[in-house]
C-alpha cells in the first residue's frame, strides 16, 4: 500500500513535468493504475477485517474521487490531442 500510495505522488509530478500531450497521458495512466492500486489494498484491508471501515471511509471516498478526477484529466488531454 505505501508503495502504490507513495508512486501515485511521485508519478503524478512525472505527469506535470511531460515533454508532450502523448507522454503526460502516458504517465497520467500510470497515475490511474496506482491510485487505483492504493484504493484496493485500502478496500482490501477493510474486507479482510484488518481494519474497520468507519477508519478509512473518508480515505476511500477520496482516493475513489481522485482515481475519476484522474480519468477526466486523461480523457480531457486526448480530447486536445485529437484536435
């Protein structure tokens, strides 16, 4: 889980600092899948009763936002490229 939390971040300043629209879609969609990463072992620890869920339900909220908000951003920068 720190590992995927921590690479959302790290992946996320990558994305920021791309040479192009192609290479900040590119590493846009690594920030998906870790982000989605971290959201699972978040549900994950919460299915295996690890930890209760009233702890990470604000948590999971926002990373489930960030994961769409992450989406609309690809989706937006494609929508430019094919212009």
């Amino acid at each position: 889980m720190l590992r995927s939390a921590t690479s959302v971040a790290a992946n996320y300043r990558a994305a920021c600092r791309a040479k192009s629209t192609v290479d900040f879609i590119s590493k846009m969609g690594t920030v998906e899948e870790e982000a989605d990463e971290s959201l699972f072992w978040m549900e994950l620890l919460v299915e295996a009763g690890i930890v209760r869920p009233e702890r990470l339900e604000r948590l999971l909220e926002e990373a489930d936002e960030f994961v769409a908000i992450t989406v609309a951003s690809i989706n937006t920068a494609k929508r430019r490229k094919s212009r």
